[in-house]
C-alpha cells in the first residue's frame, strides 16, 4: 500500500489504513536513530522548511532530527526572524518559500486551520506541526505508535483523557485517531475546561476522575494550558491538583497496569505528580523517542509526492 496523501492535516477525516501505513514506516525507521552514524539517504537533496510561528522544544527539535536523518536539507524559521514582524501575510510567505524550490512546509501556528489555508495556496506538501486548538497529527501519531509498542495492539483498548481539553490541539488528535484504530476513549476535565461541541466527538465526557480511570488501559493527561486561558476557568492551581491532578494516591483506583502518558511539556506538581511522570507507569520517554520515527515516516511518505487526496482536510 502506499500514502494517497499529499498534506497531513489532521487525523479526523484519516482512515484506518493510512494510520497503520504510518505506525508501521515509523517503526522501521525506529532502528535508523539506534545506529552510530543515525543517518539514511531517502531524502537526499529534497528541502524542507520548518515554519513555527508558535514556541517549541519537542516538536521542533524531533522534526528537525527527522529531516535531517534522512538527509533532507533543512531550514527553520520563527516568526520573530522572519518578515512576519514586518507585516507580511502567512500566504505571502509561503509562496516566497515555495519561489525557491523548496520541497515541504512542515508549520505550527497559532491560528486554528493556518496549515489548511496554506495547503489550499501552494504545491508542495505541507505537515500540521500544531495549529491553534484545533488538531496536532503526529502528536496523535506518535502516541498511537507508544500505545502500539507497550500493548502489542490499539483494538480493544480504553483510554482517558484528563486535563484541559478545551484548548487541547492534542486532545483533538488523540479521539479521532484512538477511535478511527478501535480505542474507546473517554475525556475528563472540570466543566469550564470541555468545549462546547466536545459531544459531536467520538469519545464519552466524564466529570469525576477516580470514574474515568477506573479500568481503562492509558491515563493520558493533558498541560493545563495557561496561556490560552482567560481568567477564571479554574478556581486555583490547588483545587485543580486536588480535583483533578494525578498522584500516587489516586493512581491506586486505577488498573495496577495502566500506563501513563503526557505530551509535555509537564507542569509537575499540578496535573501530575513528579513521582507519577518518573515512575514504572510513565511511559513519557518512549513518546519522545517515537516523535521522531514518527515524523521521519510522515515526512518521508509524503515528500516528492504527485497530487492525491489531503490527509485529515
């Protein structure tokens, strides 16, 4: 099988076929990170732009290396280097960067839908690095693949989301990719943290964490968001932990083998407890290092491809 796909998108619209296609190219490329010299000449000579017009340590540095482990020639640029703080339009950009032959626009940006108006004004593939609230695919992806690793399957499994899924581009990503893989997903957070049309998703909405743990096979807890909230959404960081924070003590209502996940970056002490994010159950790490097989199988999969469908348009 091969990728129809010219953009990644998003994961709503994805099929479960093009997931496994995905899961599976990123697990070979896996080994490719364990050589002594981590490097494969797949996309040699082919240019790639990095566009993040948000903050960034994981995401920018994993795609970044996976660019550059499959010889691609990189460039970076933040919107505070770029003429963007002169005024220049997001289209005007990016057809700039395509004026000069590049090959793919991998971008993150504030605005919810900005890799789609990109896609829809040039011809080259563009990847979703994160826009908005709205989706972050290989966040998605790459957590897929963990759950893959540790329970040697997805179908049949139940996950819970905690945290603040309103401003959760993650959160978006994670139901419709668990669900398009059979996962039974159910997402919990304080009523002032779940968005409006959260019922029209694929996922049950729960309000008391000790009932969305109990028996399911991953806790995925989101970051409480801060810098996307308006004041009072929350009545205290200290009432947040205490409702809704993971610790050792409320770990003990879970199954004795749920596994333990975080997108980072962490807020310790608030939506988990340090020795919860460092413990036998956190498999934390290990989505880290499957950020970067995963974004070497998307980029890789959709680099140097003629026309097609967009992936999660």
């Amino acid at each position: 099988m091969i990728l129809k796909s010219r953009h990644l998108l998003g994961l709503e619209h994805i099929q479960p076929e093009e997931i496994q296609l995905m899961l599976d190219t990123a697990e070979s490329f896996r080994e490719v990170s364990e050589r002594e010299i981590p490097k494969v000449p797949a996309l040699r000579g082919k240019t790639i732009v990095n566009y993040f017009a948000e903050p960034s340590t994981r995401t920018r540095v994993s795609f970044e290396l996976a660019e550059k482990r499959l010889s691609a020639d990189t460039v970076s640029i933040s919107t505070s280097g770029s003429s963007a703080v002169k005024g220049e339009s997001l289209r005007d950009t990016a057809l700039n960067l395509q004026a000069m032959h590049i090959d793919m626009i991998v971008v993150r940006h504030k605005a919810s839908g900005a890799p789609h108006f990109l896609a829809d004004h040039v011809d080259v593939p563009v990847v979703n690095a994160g826009d908005g609230c709205h989706e972050h695919p290989t966040q998605g992806l790459l957590d897929l693949l963990s759950i893959r690793d540790h329970f040697g399957r997805l179908d049949g499994l139940k996950v819970a989301i905690i945290g603040d899924i309103a401003h959760s581009r993650v959160a978006r990503s994670l139901i419709w990719g668990l669900t398009r893989m059979g996962v039974e997903v159910s997402v919990c957070a304080p009523a002032t943290l779940i968005p409006l049309g959260i019922r029209a998703l694929p996922c049950n909405v729960l309000d008391r964490v000790d009932d969305a743990i109990r028996d399911v096979d991953v806790i995925y807890i989101l970051r409480l968001q801060l810098e996307r909230q308006q004041a009072g959404l929350i009545p205290s960081a200290r009432e947040y932990r205490r409702l809704f924070g993971i610790d050792r003590e409320r770990l003990r209502k879970a199954k004795e083998d749920v596994v333990i996940m975080h997108p980072g970056p962490i807020n310790r002490g608030l939506e988990l407890a340090p020795d919860v994010a460092d413990g036998p159950h956190s498999i934390i790490l290990d989505q880290v290092t499957n950020g970067v097989a995963v974004r070497m199988a998307v980029v890789y999969l959709l680099s140097g491809r003629d026309g097609g469908s967009e992936l999660g348009s």
